[in-house]
C-alpha cells in the first residue's frame, strides 16, 4: 500500500488510515463489519482505544500482521534533490560549490524540448551559433562547450566543431545536468565552460507503462515518440525499458528536410538486494537533405547589405550530411553494508558520418546575382570510441567526524579515421542567385583518398573527499591526474603525421559554509588544462591551453526544498587561447590548404569575469519557475574586449501555473529569452567590416490540457514575436534565427 505524505495537521488521520488498513487485513472474512467500522474509526476515537491496551494485554496476546508499505515520494518539477556531476561526490546541488542548472523531465516535457541544441538554448549563459545547418557551437562564460558526459563518464565530442553533439535526442534522458566553469576533477581535460550530463532513463517501473507522443508543427514537424518500460521477470527484479522516436521535418530555410530516428533500449537486473546491473544500447540516426555548408553572402557586390529572407539558404538539392550513433554501455553497481558503493561502467559508441556538401563564396551582383565562386565536398569519417568508468565513494570517520570519499580511474580509447573525394572537372557556375532554388548540378567525384586518422587515449585516477570541519562547514578537496596521447595523420598538416603526449595534474578544492537554515556560501578553484585542435597557419596542433577558474557564491533552498537559488560570481584565466587569423584585406578568416579548418593563434592572459543568478522551483501553489541571469566580459592579455560575437548579457525566464481552480486539467506558461547586442568582424567587397546586432527578445507560449488521466493536448510556441536577427559566429558563417514557430501534441499515458 502507497500513501502521499500529508500535511502536518493530517498525520493523525494518516495514523487512522494506516491502522485501518492493517485492521481490514488482519480480520477474519466474518468480520467485515468491524472492519468497516475501524475504517469509519476517527483520530480522536482511535487515540484513546490505542492508549487503553496494557502492556500486559499486549504481551500476552501478541499479533502477527501482514507487512505494510508506507512510502511518499515527491515530483521533483524543476528541481532535483541530488547530484554527483561535479565532483563524482553524491551531494544536492546546495552542497554543491560550482554554478549548475538542471533541466528536469517535467521541464524539458513543458518546453517540448526534443534536441539537445533546444535545452542548452534555454540554458542559463549558454549562447549557440552555428557553421551551417548541421554544425552547431555552443559556448558559456565566453568558451567553447566542449565537455559532454553519459551518466557521468566523459565522452568525445564533435570531431567538426569541437564542441558536442546537437543532434542528441532528449527522449533517451531522464534529465541533463549543466555544471557551469570548469569541470576538471570528472572531466580532465576542457574548457571552463560548461560540462553536459545526460542522465539515461532507466527501468524503474515493476508494473508495465507506456506513454505515446504524437505532434505536429511548423514546416511540416511531425514526430512520433513511444516510451514503454516493462518487468520481465514475476518478481520484477529484471525489468527493460524502450524508447523509439521518428522525427520528419522541413526547415524555415528552403528545400531543407530531415529525418530522424531513434531506438533505445535498457534491462536493469536487481542481482542481489544490492547488486544492480545495467544493459542497454542506442541507435541515433539523422539524415538531412539540401543542408548548408557554410552560410549566405551578408552584402551585395556594392556593399549594401543583402538583406534576405530567412528562407535563404546556399544549399544544393544533392547535398546531404547522414550522421549515425551506435552506443552499447553497462554499469555495475553495488551497495556495501558499510555506506559505500562501487560503480563500473563500460561504452563503446560508434559514430558513422557521410557527406556531399556544396559552399559559395563572393557577393552576388546587385543587378544579375552573378559572381559568386562554388566550392563541393565529399567525404566519409567514423570514430570508434571505449570508455571505462570505475569508482568507490562512501564515509569514512575521522576526529570523531563522519566524511565522504570518492577514488576512481577512467579511460578512453579512440580512432578516428576519414577519407575524401575531391572533384572532377571545372565545376557549373552559380548564374543568378536570386533565382536560386537548389537545382544545381551534382559534380563528378574522384575516387576516395585518406583525409585523417587520429588515435587518441585518455587515462585518468582521481579522488576527492568531503570533509565535514563542523556541523555547517565543509571543504571538498580532489585532484586528478590525467594523461593523453594522440597519434595523428592528416592530410593537410605540415608534416601530416604528428604524436602528442601530455600529462597533468588538475588540482579542485571547494568550500561550503550553511550560515542560515535556507542558505550556504561557497567557493571553488578548480586549474584547466585543455590539448587543442585549433591549427596554426603551418597546419600544427596549437600547445594545450592553461589556467583556473575561481568561484564564489550564495544557494538557497527554500518551501521545503521546492525552490533553489543560486548567486555565483566567477573569475576564469586562460593562456594560449585560441583565436582566428583574419585575412586583413578581406576581413574573413584565413583557411588551411582543405578550404575548411581556419587558421587559429594562442593568445595568452585571456580573462572571464561575472555573475550567474539562477532561481527555480516551486515559487507558489500551482506556480513552477525558471529564471537565469548571466553577464560577462572576456578579454585578451591587452584588456582588450574578445568574442564580442557573444552576447555579454542573457535572461532566461519560463514558467508555469496550473489553473486548477479555474479550469480543471488546464496549465499555462510561457517564457521570454533576452540577449543583449553583440557584434562581429566579417568579410565585405570593400574589406572587413564589423556586423552589429542589436538585443533580442524571443517570447514563447505553452498550453496543457489534461483530458483525463490518460489523455492531454499541449500547445508550444516560439518567437511569437516573429523578430528577425542574426546568429554571430567569430569566424564569418552568420546565420539568421528561425522565425515565430508552434507544436501541438497528443500525449497517451498507461
């Protein structure tokens, strides 16, 4: 038997309730009546008979009951009681001394976020921009997102960006856990950032369930969604769980369609009362055609500003960019009498990428539209990565105080190998632009010819400890040492073969003091250490980036935990970061020999100062709220203004409220995302110029009718305001925002 927790003022009636269900199980089949008049039975009445029983009478005639189950659990809507993605330490995000936020599945299901691009979009500080459709950035306190993680173990990133994968599907997740700066002590090597957790679903359920979700939307949007989970065994120790998506869609931008499709699938094995493993694998596939490589001339062969409609778009009806991930993973873990806990996992994802892609270059005649220069691309990469995660964390007791520990060792092995297929023959021209449709002649492709083939392994141990000083302070101090190798052959290096070996020890210590019941003040240090991919103009892997990143700040919990909040101010130093190489006639980036890897220099002393404040929660009865506020500066070593193209100042706000009162079963939201100006340096006929953007406002609406218990319909939209604007990105692929758009969806549960 299930029972919520009550108010206080209902614990009586909860004793009532309980003592009559234990009644109505204990009495004999010929004593329904006075099981009925038990269950009638009020607190006050129950009380007194309870207090009249001897301890005589109750020794001489025991009784033997049937066990009863009395347990609570509360949603936990857009706040989550625990983690361990900054520290590997199981703590809640108060005790946590690092600047996070975490999309819950509630949050994520009231926004209809389906694409990992559409979470950190939402994110407090987090900006996205893009190469082209299929190449998406995402950068936080000025860097580049580059640290991805499942279920806590570090994964490689996008090898054509650096940054991770957009295209990741949120159904697979139960939630995603963004820790803000750096992220050394679980991830090693990256930029202080943000790191990105995606927390799998798991089979928890011991009765069979199933949700179904259908929708529909702009351009065409339709997905169908099935989330059904299962026990296998009569006891349900074993238990599996599935996850299917299809996603087929058009884009704002013409002749642009993509499909997507998704399976998942885990078994969790309770082995012992203690032992639990996990199985499971998942098949990602995203196919787009007519996408963009690169983006669109901004001005005309005048100088004037081209000005064209979102629908723009420089793609070929032949190009496409397939892109496919197979994952199979396991975890062990097992839960010792003592408190501790031993936790191993074991991945191996391979990712399959094909592509023809096609690029223009120039600015077309303001009269003609002639004059623009076609460049295509053809070829094929897979990347085959192992990841090992093995740890033990637990208490410990020390000068009469009770601690924790964490000790663990993880490594990664991963190949990287492409190929390529340069044209035959003098490709068509381009003719009048502003006529084009995408029906541009497919070149001839020369045979496949070895593009790279880079082998790199990571090996790490770390340990951290939280160590209470006294009942309100407590310091967690942690270092963890590291080791890459990288083997590397690519076709357009100078020499093409090169080896890297680094070693490093990333040092973390973090305080945490609870000066009130609802509030505590952290501090953190956290040393960065970072190999590059970014290229000198020889072709070179640039030196490893160094540094640290300083943290300080005020969490709060408040209505009994429903709402947090958080005030965090940063300091993050840096040295040979890199940045672009402009051509200084042209004002475009300067490109290696392949026509697509820009040409990158160290800068050191580069600096980010600023604040986060983030609330979410519970604010009121019926009423859920997310609200973050980020600003920041970077500068290089000259105290000069850097990566302008970011937005210095975001808000990010959305919420919800049940109208119950009102109208049964209905609940409605919105939300409104704030950027302030920002600016970049691009190409022009005349010569670099620097592109501005003014603030922008993007408001969004949601609506939830639940039907019945089964049934609901939910109402999604974005940029109601329709406002048109650019997407800044350093190097020259300016893109614009995709206009007003909407979903509805039909949601089946059993």
């Amino acid at each position: 038997m299930s029972i919520r927790p009550l108010p206080h003022a209902g614990l009586a009636v909860a004793a009532t309730l309980i003592a009559s269900a234990v009644a109505a199980q204990t009495a004999p089949a010929s004593g329904a009546a006075s099981g009925t008049a038990a269950t009638a039975a009020t607190a006050d009445s129950a009380a007194p008979a309870a207090a009249a029983a001897s301890p005589a009478e109750a020794t001489d005639k025991p009784v033997t009951i049937a066990p009863v189950t009395v347990s609570g659990q509360r949603g936990e809507g857009y706040t989550a009681s625990k983690t361990a993605s900054a520290t590997k330490l199981t703590l809640s995000p108060r005790d946590t001394p690092q600047s996070m936020t975490i999309l819950t599945r509630q949050r994520l299901d009231d926004q209809n976020l389906t694409s990992l691009r559409q979470v950190l979009d939402i994110t407090p500080g987090v900006y996205s921009n893009q190469y082209d459709t299929e190449r998406v950035l995402f950068y936080a306190r000025g860097f580049l997102v580059d640290t991805l993680m499942y279920d806590g173990v570090p994964a490689q990133t996008n090898f054509s960006t650096g940054s991770i994968d957009e295209t990741l599907d949120t159904a697979l997740y139960e939630r995603i856990e963004i820790v803000r700066g750096a992220t050394g002590l679980t991830t090693g090597a990256g930029n202080p950032a943000a790191s990105i957790n995606l927390v799998r679903k798991h089979a928890d359920s011991r009765v069979p369930t199933a949700s179904l979700d259908l929708s529909v939307g702009s351009w065409s949007n339709r997905r169908v969604e099935l989330d059904a989970s299962a026990p296998l065994s009569a006891d349900g120790r074993i238990r599996a769980r599935g996850v299917a998506v299809v996603e087929d869609t058009d884009s704002y931008q013409s002749i642009y369609h993509k499909r997507r499709n998704i399976l998942y699938g885990i078994v969790d094995a309770d082995l012992t009362p203690a032992t639990r493993l996990s199985i499971g694998f998942d098949h990602q596939e995203n196919n787009p055609r007519g996408n963009t490589w690169g983006s669109f001339p901004i001005f005309l062969a005048d100088g004037t500003p081209a000005n064209w409609s979102t629908s723009v778009t420089t793609a070929p009806d032949w190009s496409y960019w397939d892109k496919q991930t197979q994952t199979v993973f396991g975890e062990l873990r097992h839960n010792f009498d003592n408190g501790w806990t031993l936790r191993s996992s074991l991945s191996r994802r391979v990712y399959k990428e094909d592509v023809k892609l096609f690029y223009v270059s120039g600015w077309p005649d303001p009269v003609t539209g002639e004059g623009l220069d076609p460049w295509a691309y053809r070829s094929k990469g897979k990347i085959i990565e192992t990841a090992l995660d093995l740890y033990a964390s637990g208490p410990f007791e020390l000068l009469g105080r009770k601690h924790e520990l964490v000790l663990g060792y993880t490594g990664s092995r991963a190949k990287n190998v492409g190929t390529e297929q340069a044209t035959v023959g003098d490709l068509a021209p381009v003719s009048n632009f502003f006529q084009w449709d995408g029906s541009y002649p497919e070149p001839a492709w020369a045979d496949a010819t070895p593009l790279n083939r880079i082998r790199t392994d990571q090996d790490a141990v770390y340990a951290a400890a939280r160590l209470s000083l006294t009942d309100t302070l407590k310091f967690i101090g942690g270092s963890r040492y590291g080791r890459w190798k990288v083997n590397s052959f690519y076709v357009y290096d100078t020499p093409n073969d090169a080896k890297y070996d680094y070693a490093k020890v990333i040092p973390y210590a973090g305080l945490v003091w609870d000066v009130a019941p609802e509030f505590s003040v952290f501090s953190s240090y956290t040393g960065i250490f970072k190999p590059q991919n970014s290229r000198d103009i020889n072709g070179r892997y640039l030196d490893p980036i160094e540094g640290s990143s300083l943290e300080l700040g005020i969490k709060g919990e408040h209505f009994n935990k429903r709402l947090t909040t958080a005030l965090t101010v940063f300091q993050t130093k840096q040295d040979n970061v890199a940045a672009p190489v402009l051509d200084p006639v042209t004002g475009e980036p300067v490109k290696l020999p392949d026509g697509i890897t820009s040409v990158s220099q160290g800068v050191d002393g580069t600096r980010t100062r600023g604040f986060e404040f983030e609330l979410a929660g519970r604010v009121a009865e019926g009423v859920s709220a997310s609200l973050g506020w980020t600003r920041y500066l970077t500068k290089d070593g000259n105290d000069q203004t850097i990566r302008t193209f970011i937005p210095n100042t975001m808000v990010r706000l959305f919420g919800t409220w049940d109208l119950v009162r009102w109208v049964p079963g209905l609940t409605v939201g919105g939300g409104v995302n704030w950027q302030s100006a920002s600016s970049t340096a691009v190409g022009s006929p005349g010569g670099g110029t620097t592109l501005r953007q003014g603030s922008v406002t993007n408001l969004s609406l949601m609506a939830r009718y639940q039907v019945n218990r089964h049934v609901s319909v939910q109402f999604n939209g974005s940029n109601l305001l329709d406002r048109k604007y650019f997407v800044l990105d350093q190097f020259d692929n300016t893109y614009y925002g995709a206009p007003a758009n909407y979903s509805v969806s039909l949601r089946l549960t059993y």
